[in-house]
C-alpha cells in the first residue's frame, strides 16, 4: 500500500535530519494511536536517506515485563567494544549513558537513531531518552521516537518523561488515522470497493490495509477478523510456524524458528507471500504487532502454554547473559513453568535493579512471589523483603506494607530477631508515608525493643 497523507510528518523528519547535518540535533517523538503508521513513516523516511547515513534503529517489546535497556542491548553489535562491555557489566552501568552520548557526538556522519514504540520501554531506557533527549543540542544526531499515545495512564512513566524533554530540542509529530478521502484513494489503489470501508475502519491505516488485503472482498468488521482471515489461508505448516511467531512479542530469532519447525524457511517464504509476516537475515515477526496480537488471542490455552513451553528450551540453550532474563521470565510464566518462574524471575529482578529499572524488578517479584507458596519460610521471607524494598522505590505504600507484613509474620514463626526488627522498621516507614502517624509510631517502638534484646547491630542503628 502506499503512504498517504503523510507529506508533513516526512517533511519534519527531513528538516530535523537537514538540522543534524549542520551539528544541531533534534529529538522528534511520532505518537499516534495503535496502527496509526508511525513504524511505517519512519521506515519510508529512513529509505530515503543518503548512503552515507547511519541509522541506528531498535525499538521496545512488549514483555510481561521490559528488558532492562532492551534496546542498548539490541543495539550492541554496532556500538564500540567499550560501550558493548559497559552495557554488561554492572559495576560500569554509571559511565553508560555519558559514555553512550560520546559515541553520537563523535559520529563522522550524522546520526539517526530510532527506538520504536516507547511505549513498551523499561525505565532505564526511559531515564537513556531522557539523558539524551536533554543533551542533544550541539551532537550531529536525529533522534526518533515512536509511542502510542492512546492507552496512556496518567501516571505512565512515559508522560513523566515527555514533560520533562526541552522544547528547543524536542519536536512532537503527530501521526493521525487517515481521512475519508485518504481511505477511498487506498481502495482505488487496490481495486477495491471503497464503500463502507472509512466507516468500519475509522481510518486506521492498519485496519484499512488488512481490509484490503483480504482477497475474498469482504470487508471484515474488525482487524481481528481481518487477520485470522488471511492466517486461515494458510498452510496447515506455515500456520504452525506463524502461531510460534505469534507468541513471540516483536520479533523471533530465525536461528530458533528453524530449530523448532521443519522447513521453515520455505514457511517463512509462504507467510510473507501472503502479507502477514516479515523478516529479514536474523529476525522474523509479523508485519504489525496487532495481527500478531490477533494470532496470539486465537489460540487455545493449551496449544498456547506448549508453544511457549518449546520457546522457553531453545532460548534456554542460548541466552547466556542476565539481559534475557526477561524474555525468559515471559514464556516461562505464559508457559506455566512454576520451578523456572521461581528460578528465573528473582535473577531478573536483580538485574533490573541493577539497571535501576526498578518498576520492572517489582513486577518480577511479584511474579516470583506468586509461586513462592511452596518455598521454605526464610527463602519466602527473604523474597518479600526483596520485593518490598523495590516497591518502597517506585512509591507503592501498600504493596510494600503488605509484603512486609508477611515477611515479619515469617521471620516471627522463624524467631529470627534481626528479621522482625528490620520489618518492623520498614513497615514503621511505610505507615508513615501512608499518613498513620500513630501506627508508625508504635512499630518503630516495637522495632527498637526487639533489636535492643540483641547484641549492637546496624539495624538497631537504622530503627533508631
């Protein structure tokens, strides 16, 4: 399909390239509703750049929970040696982002980076945008963001961090549905009846494109319909292979496909034929994340679990670092792995705690404490104690008083008296912050007399 009505949003990226040219960089952030064409404007764009030109481009998944810097992490093949080690190296993770912004300003050529949909970013790669987005002025770089803007929280951290970018470096471009006329002028394109088609669509490109796209000539009432249509089409094989992309948020190695499905290049090959998946030399995925979304919901619970059971093994063989923790932790808890949950996701929790990326570390624990029934009491206490701290530190009062709570009921079964002190502390903290004055009081008493029945501790200081 071509790109239609799009002439502005192409005419700011260009004049933002035109700006890092002559060493004023810019940050353009394209937001629109879910198939909207953001991907699609930026790709258009960035085929038409000179040759010279170098694109950094990596984008966002959407996991149970973000990888810590997903994107740095995608990135590392063509970032120097240096920065590569310093991504993986925890005791570095300070020097990252001023080491990251040397490499940009030291470009030959300028730069274009991307990261597609923001809105799916950990808060590391949040705090990166930031730090980048705030520094940008004097480096040779064009900086291009994509974000859904339709299903935005007040309270996402990613409005925090649009409010907090410069306006003299900052550009928002808005990517609008299309118009009736734009909706008539595809169908006339493609041959097809354009009536009824705006309506049904709103004009969503991607709805209208897989509208269009439908050989049968009927138009489906929704994307979902749309896309199980063509998925139905194909080859029982090709389909096997499709649901296992499905699965997959983003992307899926080809290097796995093949080891799990026969023939999958030539699966592959019939997919892309018929428009539902694209790939190229290391990735396969589907050509818009709402179709892969619409494969994924057909599924039966059990086919499901079992695909993302087989994912979990080939991924397991290969992921070496604490970087694919998350993904890991994705299929191994949609595959109903309970011993691989608990194993995993305290180890993923760490590393985005590590990354500072400490709303995903909560969510990890979380994860991990829901499956933690069977864990011996001091392993489940210490979990708790693990999950609350992280909670203290994305500001959730009552998740953190109620692991501790249980971590204080655990460590008073245990009798572990420097245990019930250190809760007793936190849950003091914690009732003080929720406005219980009183009750804050009297846990902190509570704390001091059980510590000052031991030996001095750093503890006993603390509650003091």
């Amino acid at each position: 399909m071509r790109l239609l009505e799009r002439e502005a949003q192409l005419t700011q990226l260009t004049e933002g390239y035109d700006r890092a040219l002559h060493g004023e960089g810019r940050l353009l952030l394209l937001h629109g509703e879910a198939g909207a064409g953001k991907t699609s404007v930026v790709q258009h764009f960035l085929s038409a750049l000179p040759a010279n030109a170098t694109s950094l481009v990596a984008g966002c998944e959407a996991f149970f929970t973000a990888r810590p810097l997903g994107p740095l992490v995608d990135l590392a093949d063509s970032l120097p040696p240096a920065l590569t080690v310093a991504l993986r190296e925890t005791g570095r993770s300070h020097t990252l982002f001023p080491d990251f912004l040397t490499f940009l300003r030291q470009a030959p050529n300028p730069k274009v980076l991307v990261i597609d949909d923001l809105h799916w970013a950990d808060a590391g790669t949040l705090d990166l945008v930031r730090y980048v987005g705030r520094r940008l002025a004097n480096i040779p770089v064009l900086f291009v963001a994509t974000y859904r803007d339709d299903d935005l929280a007040l309270d996402d951290p990613l409005r925090h961090l649009l409010g907090d970018l410069p306006a003299a470096t900052t550009t928002r471009i808005a990517v609008p549905c299309l118009s009736p006329s734009g909706v008539s002028a595809l169908a006339r394109h493609a041959n097809r009846a354009e009536s009824g088609l705006f309506e049904i669509t709103a004009g969503n490109p991607f709805f209208v494109t897989e509208a269009l796209n439908c050989r049968d000539g009927v138009v489906p009432p929704s994307v979902y319909d749309a896309t199980l249509s063509r998925f139905s089409r194909l080859t029982p094989n090709a389909r096997a292979l499709a649901e296992l992309v499905a699965i997959s948020p983003k992307w899926i190695e080809r290097s796995i496909v093949a080891g799990l499905i026969n023939d999958a290049e030539v699966l592959i090959d019939e997919c892309i034929e018929k428009a539902l998946l694209r790939a190229n030399g290391r990735w396969v995925s589907f050509r818009h994340d709402l179709a892969r979304q619409a494969v994924e919901q057909s599924l039966m619970p059990g086919r499901s679990a079992e695909l993302h059971r087989r994912i979990f093994a080939a991924l397991m063989h290969q992921t070496t670092s604490e970087y694919g923790l998350s993904r890991l932790v994705h299929h191994a808890q949609l595959g109903e792995l309970r011993a691989d949950i608990l194993s995993l996701a305290p180890r993923a929790a760490r590393a985005a705690s590590l990354a500072s990326a400490h709303r995903e570390a909560a969510k990890h624990y979380a994860l991990a404490i829901e499956y933690a029934s069977d864990l011996d009491p001091a392993k489940r206490a210490e979990l708790l104690e693990l999950a609350a701290e992280e909670y203290r530190l994305v500001s959730d009062v009552d998740a953190t008083i109620t692991a501790t709570r249980t971590a204080l009921e655990l460590r008073t079964e245990l009798g572990d008296t420097l245990g019930q002190g250190m809760n007793l502390r936190r849950l003091a903290v914690a009732l003080g912050e929720q406005g219980g004055r009183a009750a804050a009081e009297a846990e902190i008493a509570q704390a001091v007399a059980t510590l000052e029945t031991m030996p001095p501790s750093v503890e006993l200081v603390r509650a003091y």
